[in-house]
C-alpha cells in the first residue's frame, strides 16, 4: 500500500467520526440500526461529489493533517457513545481541553503575527517530542487517561501516517485547538455566571459547605 493511500486514509477517520457523532446525537439509547446507519451515513456522505472533488477532499484543503490527539479523542467519544462505556473521565476530559487550549496559545500566534517567536520550528527537532513525553509521563503518573492519548503521536510519526514530519501536526491541529479554547471559555463563563448568581442569593439561600468531619 502507498504511502498516499495510507495518508488519505488516516486523515478521513477524523471527519468520519466527528460526523458519525454528530448523526447519533445524544440520544443515550441507541439501537444497532441507529449506530449503524449512522456510521455508514457518514462514510458516504464524504464521499459526496461538490464541484468534482469529494467532500472529504475539501475537508483536506482545511485540515490534511489531523493530529493524532484530535483523532484518539474522536475515537474516545464515539466508542462511548456506541458502547455507552465512558473510557474518559470528567478530570480526563479536562486534561484534554486544558492541554488543548495551552498548545493552541503557545503555537498559533506567531501565524496571527502576535509574536516573532516561531515554536513550529521546534517540531522539527527533539524538544518537543521529550516535552510531550514528559507531560504524558506526569499525567500517567497521576492516573489521567489523557496521558495515553498524548502518547499516539509517538506511534503516528514511526508509522509515517501523516504528510507532514513535524511533531506539533502529529501534536495539534487547529480543529483541535480550536474546540478546546470554546469549550474552556463556555466553562469559565458558566462558572463566572453561577459564581456571580451565588454571591447574589441571599445568605440562607446559599447552599452550605461541608466542613470535614473530626476524626
């Protein structure tokens, strides 16, 4: 198998999962019929001919390189949504988002112009790679399964399953980033507005704290 073939093939799972969970909604009671029309609508909607390219082919001019994150976090959540069994936690899904969003700061400003600091460089060499070791070590350590995940592009770059050769492609993509940077805003925003409701109640309205119980 090419080289080519193996690159179109990594790079359609991502769309094709994230579509595939859009079409299951969230709906916790899915029949077989329901998962596997689903999965199959999904496949031939990208298959869908639009100006003489196929729709996974315009997905590709946007993204030709999704991250290896990206896609272990698409294959986390559509496993649980088949299975209704949740390999990630609430603290795990925090980890992703929390990460997510760190990278995207750290890597995306220089192509807005905010900086003259190029970190994409770094993907070229080892400092990155030993970083990302490094926080997935840590994150293991502290039983997070989001570590896991941050070891796949590890395995994605031995594999060569990615145009690219830069470790921060195989790290984030800007899909990826994107989605944590909203889904880190719409937290704190929610968490600011139910602080902001709380200070206004009234103080026996307002719930009580638990204090430790003496031993």
């Amino acid at each position: 198998m090419s080289e080519g073939i193996i690159h179109d093939l990594y790079a359609g799972l991502a769309p094709w999962m994230a579509l595939a969970l859009i079409f299951l909604g969230r709906n916790p009671h899915l029949s077989r019929t329901r998962i596997t029309g689903s999965l199959l609508l999904a496949f031939f909607l990208l298959r869908i001919p639009i100006n003489g390219w196929h729709l996974f082919a315009w997905v590709r001019v946007l993204e030709p390189n999704p991250s290896f994150t990206l896609t272990g976090l698409l294959c986390v959540a559509l496993w649980g949504r088949i299975t209704q069994k949740k390999l990630f936690r609430p603290q795990d899904w925090s980890a992703a988002w929390s990460l997510g969003a760190g990278l995207a700061l750290l890597l995306y400003p220089m192509a807005l112009g905010l900086t003259s600091i190029d970190p994409y460089t770094w993907g070229w060499g080892p400092i990155l790679p030993i970083v990302t070791a490094l926080a997935a070590s840590l994150l293991l350590l502290a039983g997070n399964r989001m570590g896991i995940l941050f070891l796949l592009p590890f395995g994605g770059v031995l594999l060569h399953l990615q145009e690219s050769s830069n470790f921060w492609d195989a790290l984030i993509d800007p899909f990826y980033g994107g989605l944590s940077l909203i889904t880190l805003i719409v937290y704190l925003c929610q968490k600011t507005r139910l602080r902001h409701l709380l200070s206004s109640l009234p103080e026996r309205a307002r719930p009580l704290k638990s204090s430790p119980k003496n031993e």
